[in-house]
C-alpha cells in the first residue's frame, strides 16, 4: 500500500497548472432554474488543458463520467476540493462493515456519493478535502462561479445563480483562489489503493488565510462590504438566499429600507410586522444573490447567513457596481420570485 500511495503522489505535480489564455470578454450571468447543466457541462466538454472543480458535494453520474473522460486526457490532468466528512468515507470505504446509525436518513445521498468518489478517483483525478462550500469550475478557457453543486437537485431543479468569465481578473483570481486553497485550506488528501481509498492528513495550519481580490470577496470580505454598502445609502434590497440569517448590525441597517427576501430558512424572529423586511419562503431557492438598488450587487456560494462559524467555510462572492451587469442580473431574476 505505501509503494502505491508514494507512486501516485510522486505523479502530483508541485503545483497545479500555470497559465490561463488570455480572451477579453465579458461575464455571463446564469440565473434560473434547469439552467446550470448545459453550461456547466459545457464548460467541461471545453477544457483542453486542466479542470480544476470545487464542489461542496459531487454525486451527479453524469456529470462525474464527464470529468472522468477529462481526467483521461488532459495533459494537466483534474484537480478536485470537495466535503468529504468521516461519515461518508466511512459510508463508502469497503472495510467499514456498517453506516454509523446517525447517518441513515443520509444513506442514499452517501452512496451516490461513494460511486462518484471512486469513479474519479479510478480514473486518475486528483483529490483534495476540506471546509470547501465554494462551487467554481475553472479551464483555461473559462471559469464558473455561483450557487450549483455537482448534484442533480442543483443542476435540475432548484433556482441557482452564477456567472461565466473568460480571460478576465475574475478568470485569473478564480484560478489563483483555487491554487491557493489546494495548497493551504486543505485537510486531506484522497489518494487510491488497489482495494479502495485512503485519506492522508495534510497540515496546512501554519498558512497564510488572506486573498485579496479585485472582483471576488471570501465570506468575511462579503459580509463587511456589505455593511459599508448598506450604510451608503437606504436604497432597496433584493435578497436570494438558501438561509438568512443576518447578524444585529446588517439587520439593523436592513431595516431601515425595503427588503425583500427569498428563502427556504429564516430566523422566526423576522416573520413579525415591526420592520421593512418581506420575507417569502420557496423551497426551490438554493441561489445566492443581493441586490442594493441598482448601485451593487454580489452572486456566488455564501448564503446570507453571518454568524461567526460561518466564516470559516471556504466560498466566495463576485462584487459589480457595473450597471450592464445588474441590469442582466434582475433580467435574469424577473422571472423569478420577485
């Protein structure tokens, strides 16, 4: 086991792929429902060099034996961050006998998990876990980043949100983020055995946490820019969160203005008629945008939740003031909730 562990690990290179095409373009905005699959396979189906992916969860077949066929011929192969907890290795390694009893209600998510792990991982992928809820896919042709998981609720059903960008500081930083995070904010590694798996602790402790960017905002960079946009301005505030949950000092600058709010959890405290926010429940939302007027908007992974474990998942939100590209956001979201 040591000898194959130690002959996959020597075919790792000392960091992953180094340059992206430069094409000046635009972002895309890819909001809606059933509209993630097409793009995000795409995407994939693009790639000619490397595929970086990061996943808070990966258990579409589909999808999965797409990347696999990626990591069969691209020259710098697949790069993988996922989620992966005790429970569902444990749930998927062939020596556990049993799924521990507190993860029945989860077994079948788990199982397709498993098969998804292990099909990428026979096909060479490389694997990395940790914190990660950031959703981004990244070639040297283009990048995603947004709301959409590798699951078939995300790609099929609910309401997701992201964007497209090709060549630009978006494209460049998405790509700087993910070598950053496979260098620094991983725990483990997944390294393939003749008879399954084995996690390898990694020790990434001692690293430097910043990332400064000019387009993308990690969880902590979101929720301080938003306290210094709110108090610009009382201007209205359209929010898309899978759960809102907002800390004393951004509900107290949301209340001084309209807010709108669509989500699946909120804080029961919120339902009362003391306040300017309009909360509507709709369990399809799993997509993540605020809209400040028509001055700013953010789109990405983070849910419009502040409490301070939060900030410890690793995600981002894309930042625009670009009137153009609020304008295709709310097009995009009109035909939505609000």
């Amino acid at each position: 086991a040591k000898e194959l562990v130690q002959k996959y690990l020597e075919h790792i290179p000392p960091s992953p792929p180094p340059n992206i095409k430069p094409i000046t373009s635009n972002h895309q905005f890819i909001i809606g429902k059933k509209t993630s699959r097409n793009v995000i396979e795409e995407l994939i189906n693009q790639a000619e060099e490397f595929l970086f992916i990061s996943s808070y969860v990966i258990e579409d077949r589909s999808i999965t034996e797409l990347i696999c066929q990626k990591a069969a011929t691209l020259p710098q192969g697949v790069w993988i961050l996922t989620d992966l907890n005790n429970e569902v290795i444990d749930a998927i390694d062939t020596q556990i006998a049993e799924i521990p009893r507190s993860r029945e209600a989860y077994q079948h998510s788990d199982a397709k998990k498993g098969q998804c792990l292990k099909l990428l991982l026979a096909a060479g992928a490389r694997i990395r876990g940790g914190a990660f809820h950031l959703k981004t896919y990244i070639t040297e042709k283009q990048a995603y980043l947004g709301s959409c998981n590798l699951t078939g609720g995300s790609l099929d059903f609910n309401l997701e949100s992201g964007l497209i960008c090709q060549g630009n500081t978006t494209h460049q930083d998405l790509f700087q983020y993910f070598i950053h995070c496979w260098k620094h904010k991983t725990k483990y590694d997944v390294l393939p055995l003749k008879a399954g798996f084995i996690q390898r602790s990694l020790n990434n402790s001692s690293c430097t946490d910043k990332f400064n960017s000019q387009t993308v905002l990690t969880p902590r960079q979101y929720r301080q820019d938003l306290d210094r946009e709110l108090s610009k301005s009382s201007e209205k505030v359209i929010i898309y969160s899978r759960s809102f949950f907002p800390d004393a000092e951004i509900l107290s600058l949301l209340k001084t203005r309209p807010t709108y709010v669509s989500s699946v959890y909120y804080d029961n405290s919120l339902s009362n008629k003391n306040h300017r926010i309009t909360i509507r429940l709709n369990s399809e939302i799993h997509a993540k945008v605020t809209l400040i007027g028509d001055k700013v908007a953010y789109l990405g992974g983070v849910n419009f939740q502040f409490a301070p474990g939060g900030f410890s998942l690793i995600d981002l939100m894309y930042k625009t003031c670009d009137r153009e590209e609020i304008t295709q956001i709310r097009r995009e979201l009109a035909t939505s909730v609000f």
